[in-house]
C-alpha cells in the first residue's frame, strides 16, 4: 500500500514541477519549443495513472435449451466504464455461436445507466460481448474471440434450468408435416412478430397465412418443412395475391436454418410491390438479392397462379403460370433459368411466409389472408 501512495504522490509532483517549469521558460526565447517538449512530459507522467477497468455482466440468463429458430427469449446484463460508441453484441451457443438476436440486427445498446437488454433464441450458453465502434461481428463462431482489438470484454453464462418451452405448433398440409412460426425474425428491415395461431388449415385441405394488426404491431404468420427435400420440382398454387398491400410480402422459399457457415443457400418465389404501389408485384430470386443477376422481377396478374422452380446443382429453372390446375397450354407469365450462384443441397427446407416489408412508403393499412391451395414436390 505504501508504494501505490508514493508513486501516486511521486506523479502529482511530476506534474506541479513541470506546471512551474512552464511559467518560468514562457519569459525565454525558446519558449515556445520548450513548452512542447514539457506538454509532452506531462501528457506521458498523465498516461502512467491507472485507468478505469470496463466490465461486464450478464445479470438475467435465458434457460439452457437446444435452442432453434423457433425460440427466444430475453437476456439482460451491465457494463461499466464503457467508452463513446462502445455496443455489445450476444451470442447464444447451439451447436456453433450463433449471433444475435438477428444476423442483420447484430448490436444491443447500452443504456445510460450502464444495463442493457435484448432478445435471444436459445442455447445451452449465452455470450456478451463489449465492442468497440465499427466492429463486424461474425454471424457464427466456432469459439469466442480471444485476442481481437475489437472486443473490450467477454462475459459468457450457462443457460439456467427452467421449464422446457412448450413443442411448436404441426400444420398438416399436401401431405406434409409443417412447423408454425412462433418467434420473431428480421425479415422485412426489422424484427416482425409471428403467431401460430394466424396459421391454419381449412376443409378443403388449403393453408391460410394471415398477418393482422394487435398493439400497434403487425403479426406474421410462415410454415417451414419439417424435413429437406433437397434437389428436384417445387410447386406452389396460390389463390389470388393481387389485393395485398404494396408493403405486404408473401415468399416460398428454401432455406437452411441450421447451415455453420454465411452462404444463404436460397431459392425464392417473392410476391410484393416492396413499398411501391407502381412496382411490379413478384420475383424470382437466387440468393443474395443485392447481385443484380439474381433477381427477375414480373407483374403476377389477378387470380389463381402457379409457380414452379425446378432445382439442380447446376441450375435453377423458375416458371410463372396462370391458373390453379394449369394445363400444356396455360399461359405462362414469366419464366426463367439462372445458371450461377446456384445453392447446393445442404438441408434447407419449404418455407411459406406472410410478412410485412418495413421499409415501405405505404405501410399496411389492413389485415392480408393468403391461401395456398396446393403444394408438391417431384424429384
């Protein structure tokens, strides 16, 4: 103890001396040289006083569980000694470190009281992490880092014993078993909440997706398969999507929710205006989006339509046609055949989802149904 008082009090002195050395020399003719030469003395005797360690915490632990896109739920924590800009960003562990709460949502802010919060879909361990500014988070990791710049500080928890959440909701449909949706997804510019119970089947066997407004919050509805069908023909019957919203978005997708790595592994059939109500209401897509090769954009009429792609590891065939039970003649809307970027078959499963598309200049003023008569798979 007494060598920290002496060498705080050898520091004070280092810095009085040389406030007295200034005064003096500022009468000389050099002084101006030398007052630099004494600033940097005392910027260097100032640099050697301890600063303020940062710290963090994780203060509310989400249950320990498998974890999915299916579930979520809510994690807290505090920080202390955080520097201008500094952000912390989670992750949750479930088989490899999965960011969160959203690959494109990848930061949590730190209040002004030091605490911080945010969702999270569950693992078995959970991670915050103290960042500095413009730091790129990877969207998995095998292990945590170490040794990046990057990051300030690394607090991990095991997941807490609790109640396992209940299994999710099984549509029957075209002779498939599908999951409905029950956590939110970054889909459509920010976090969209889904409701299972805006899923259901009707008597001629047909599947509904209705999104609908609650507390100022639109809720979506989608259906994933519950197993990969890999290569082969998609086929999907809509009734009629012509009335939606130009902010509405219905998409039937593939997709693999479980992939280690960033590829998106995607084959889309999209159906919005995007916020536009000039647009042209419908796409085919090879994922990612931004390439502009990857997007073919059509207007999809009225009434019932069929969309078929046929999938191969060297191509990605798209076709548009009028009609519920289209025939060798039925009018064909669009079609197209891409023969770069093209997925290969890694798991991805049938996704049909109703959501709302945010970053839109005509924001939903009613609820959107969608029906989906029919849907078949041909190897």
């Amino acid at each position: 103890m007494l060598s920290k008082r002496t060498s705080h009090h050898s520091k004070d002195q280092c810095g009085t001396q040389l406030k007295v050395l200034m005064r003096r020399v500022s009468r000389t003719p050099w002084c101006r040289l030398t007052i630099v030469i004494l600033c940097t003395l005392l910027s260097s005797c100032n640099s050697q006083r301890p600063q303020p360690k940062q710290s963090l915490e994780i203060v509310r632990v989400p249950i320990a569980d498998p974890g999915g896109p299916e579930k979520l739920d809510y994690i807290e924590g505090r920080s202390s000694n955080t520097g201008p800009g500094q952000q912390i960003v989670l992750y949750a562990h479930s088989g490899v470190w999965w960011l969160q709460p959203f690959a494109d949502h990848p930061f949590t802010k730190i209040q002004s009281d030091s605490t911080w919060k945010n969702a999270t879909h569950l693992g078995t361990e959970y991670a915050a992490l103290l960042v500095n500014p413009g730091y790129h988070p990877p969207p998995k990791l095998t292990v945590l880092p170490e040794n990046d710049s990057g990051v300030v500080a690394v607090a991990i928890a095991q997941g807490r014993p609790g109640k396992p959440i209940p299994p999710p909701k099984i549509i029957h449909f075209s002779g498939y078993d599908w999951i409905a949706r029950s956590a939110s997804s970054d889909r459509g510019g920010v976090s969209n909440p889904y409701d299972p119970a805006n899923v259901w089947t009707d008597q001629n066997g047909y599947l509904h997706l209705r999104m609908d407004q609650r507390n100022g919050r639109w809720y979506c509805a989608e259906v994933n398969l519950t197993r990969s069908l890999g290569f082969g023909t998609y086929r999907f019957v809509v009734q009629n999507t012509a009335q939606i919203g130009p902010s509405a978005v219905v998409s039937m997708f593939t997709y693999d929710e479980v992939s280690v790595d960033d590829a998106r592994r995607e084959l889309d059939v999209e159906l919005s205006r995007w916020g536009n109500p000039a647009g042209k209401n419908a796409q085919f897509v090879v994922q990612p989006f931004y390439v502009p090769e990857n997007v073919v954009r059509f207007d999809a009429p009225s009434g019932p339509m069929t969309y078929t792609f046929r999938w191969q590891p060297e191509s990605a065939a798209f076709k548009a046609v009028r009609g519920s039970a289209p025939g060798a003649n039925a009018p064909v809307i669009s079609q197209h055949v891409f023969n770069s970027g093209i997925p290969q078959a890694t798991g991805q499963t049938v996704h049909l989802d109703v959501y709302n598309f945010h970053n839109s200049e005509s924001p939903l003023q009613q609820s959107v149904e969608v029906v989906i008569e029919k849907f078949e798979y041909l190897p």
